[in-house]
C-alpha cells in the first residue's frame, strides 16, 4: 500500500517532468522569417493597338488591277503606322527583359 508521502514526490515526479518537457520546448528560438524573391512572369505588353481595318482585304475576287493597287497604295500608311506601334511595344519590351549592360575593364596592376 502507497503512503501519502510516496504519492506526493510520484505527483511531483510527474508534474516536473512536465514542466522540464515544456520548457524544453521554449527553449529553442522560432525561426524568424524570411523574405524570399521569387521572379514571377509579368507580361509588358499592357494593351497591343487595334489592327488597322485593310481595305485590300475586303476587294471582291474580280477587283480590277486598278482597284487592287489603288487599295494597297491606301493601306500602306495604315500599316507602315501600325508597324510602328508594334515595334515600340517590343522595343519596350526587349529592353525591360534585357539586364543592365557591364563593362568590364582593364586596369593596369
């Protein structure tokens, strides 16, 4: 038969262990956050321009050579403009995508 006495340093046995095991835990100090940079895809093109509507496109079939040239000599300007528009949108483009230029030099020792 357990004496109250036995019982009691059992109880405390138990109750330091538990304190012994929780302060083990914190112990230890959480790490602390890191910021990681993760490139992520971001398109440069925020609107493309609207495609010119070209007169040469609608011509019937049986257009005359007339018609053909008068209607491709119209258009030109419209798409010499919209070529423009494209071209400076992957200019834009290229030169975000492109890193820094390094030079690199020669010193003399």
């Amino acid at each position: 038969m357990k004496t109250r006495k036995t019982c009691d340093i059992s109880n405390f046995r138990k109750l330091a262990l538990l304190y012994v095991m929780l302060l083990a835990g914190c112990g230890s100090v959480p790490l602390a956050p890191q910021l990681v940079e993760i490139p992520v895809f971001t398109p440069c093109v925020k609107s493309m321009p609207q495609r010119p509507v070209y007169e040469f496109e609608q011509l019937t079939p049986a257009a005359t050579d007339g018609e053909i040239v008068l209607a491709l000599a119209r258009d030109w300007p419209r798409g010499r403009k919209y070529e423009g528009e494209l071209e400076a949108i992957i200019e834009g483009c290229l030169s975000v995508a492109s890193p820094p230029s390094v030079q690199v030099l020669d010193l003399p020792p």
